[in-house]
C-alpha cells in the first residue's frame, strides 16, 4: 500500500503489545465513509481499508460471491451490508451478524436484516445456514481463523459452504494486534485501541481449514481479489462415525 507523504506522517506507529479485544475497533470507518482509512498491525504492515466500498453498492465481486450462494445465508461483520444486501436483492434469505450496533443500523437502514451480535455467541438458525461468508478480511476476526472457521462450521447445515475472501498468495498466516486509524478529509486522525486480528492468504487457507476440520475445494478470484470456499469434508462412503462403532463412543478414541 502506499501511502501519502502527509498522511504517512501523521499516523501512528503500528501497534506492539496486547490490550484488551475491542468490538469497537472498526467505529471510525462504520461512522464515515469518507476520509481515508488504514489497519495499523502489530507486525509493521498497514492495510489501507476500502472503506468507500463497505458504503456504496455491491460491487461487480459481490455479484460473484452472490452467484455462489444457493440458500440462507450469514454474512458475519456485514459492516454497512452491501453483501446482505445484495444477498437479498437476489431472492436469499441473508442476515448480517455485527459487534457494531452502528453496522446493524446502516443495513437496516439498506433495508437488509441485520442482527446486533458477536459472531461467537448463540446465533439464529446455528448449524442451518446454506453459507456463512467472511469478506473483506473479516477471516480477521478474532485473531484466532482457526477458531473462527470452527464456529462458522457450527452454522452451517453439514452440506454447507464458508466463503472467505483472502490475501493473495504470498501473505501466509498472520496473527497479532491491529488497530484503525483514520483520517478525516479535513484533517482530523482518529485511532482505534488495539484487537486481535489476523490476515490469511489464499496458500494458507488450506492448512487453516484443516485444522478447522474442513477442506478447501475452490480457490477463485473475482478481478484482483481472491476467495476460497470451504466445505466440511464428506466421509467415504460406507464410513461408519466412530460414535456408532461397537463399544465405540465420541470420546473413546
Ligand atoms: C473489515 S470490516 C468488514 C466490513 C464489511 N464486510 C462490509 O462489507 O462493509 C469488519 C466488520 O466486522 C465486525 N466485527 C468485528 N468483530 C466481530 C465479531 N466478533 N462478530 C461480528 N462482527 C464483528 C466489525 O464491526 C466490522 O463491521
């Protein structure tokens, strides 16, 4: 990313050290989608966030993402909505899920449905959801993708899929500390406290996904944006589930 001369000065040294999660970290760009918005990590690299995007239409790559989609649907960190929005325009059953209860009101306002909630407490519909998506880094959430993954696995039916979008090749796994910072076009820098995040690439994901019980079947991009679609694997056929094992149990190994 590059930044301008000006507006590389005044922001803030990337983050060190852990503090608290905070479900407000993205209130800056939730609150105005002008001005120009980063993701300071704890790493030393700074990801400029597409903030205009979150706020406006769907764009052609939610068109692409929406295509995949073929029942209800979770878009968890809706943001603004634009995915849920599009999701319903096309005739799906789609909720948002947002910590910020200022998302879930602009997606309403969208006319969208929305719910204001951490997508790691009790959901609707858990173990229902035809697709969860993850968009626009939100595989972020947390710090900890493998956990995420874990409870997106949870909402969805057993046939159902997790869209992610991802880094491109080369990024690998990172987990650390992350804060926003945000400039106004008037010159005013606002800074998030720090939260744990992650970023993950489109190489990566596969291990992730392993270890989060499920495969990665597809990787595709949409322009210069790349995604993966996940799905928990399906057992042999003729497999009996090791609880249903004579003298077998869940926890017999
Ligand atoms: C990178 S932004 C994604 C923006 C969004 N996909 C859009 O199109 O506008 C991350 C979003 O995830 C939300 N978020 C962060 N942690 C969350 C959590 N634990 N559960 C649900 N949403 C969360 C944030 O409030 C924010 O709206």
């Amino acid at each position: 990313m590059t930044l301008g001369a000006r507006a590389a000065g005044e922001l803030p040294a990337p983050v060190a050290g852990g503090v608290a999660t905070r479900p407000d970290g993205f209130a800056a760009a939730l609150d105005r989608a002008r001005g120009r918005h980063w993701l300071l990590h704890s790493d030393g690299r700074r990801s400029s966030l597409p903030v205009g995007r979150w706020h406006g239409p769907p764009e052609p790559a939610s068109a692409v993402v929406v295509a995949r989609c073929a029942g209800p649907t979770l878009d968890v960190g809706c943001g603004p909505g634009r995915l849920t929005l599009a999701l319903t325009r096309a005739g799906h059953t789609a909720v948002g899920v947002d910590v910020s209860a200022q998302a879930v009101r602009l997606t309403r306002r969208r006319g969208a449905v929305a719910i204001h909630r951490d997508v790691f407490a009790r959901l609707p519909g858990e173990g229902h959801w035809a697709h969860v998506l993850l968009m626009d880094g939100n595989i972020g959430i947390g710090g900890d993708p493998v956990a995420l993954l874990g409870r997106c696995r949870e909402l969805i039916r057993p046939e159902g899929t997790v869209i992610v979008e991802l880094e491109p090749p080369g990024a690998g796994l990172w987990r650390g500390r992350s804060r926003l910072a945000s400039l106004s076009a008037d010159g005013e820098l606002r800074r998030s406290g720090t939260f744990s995040w992650a970023r993950l690439d489109a190489v990566a994901v596969h291990d992730v996904a392993a270890a989060a019980g499920m495969v990665v079947p597809e990787v595709f991009r949409a322009g210069r944006r790349w995604f993966g679609e996940l799905a928990v694997p399906v057992p042999p056929e003729g497999a009996v589930p090791r609880a249903c094992r004579r003298g077998g149990s869940a926890r017999s190994g």
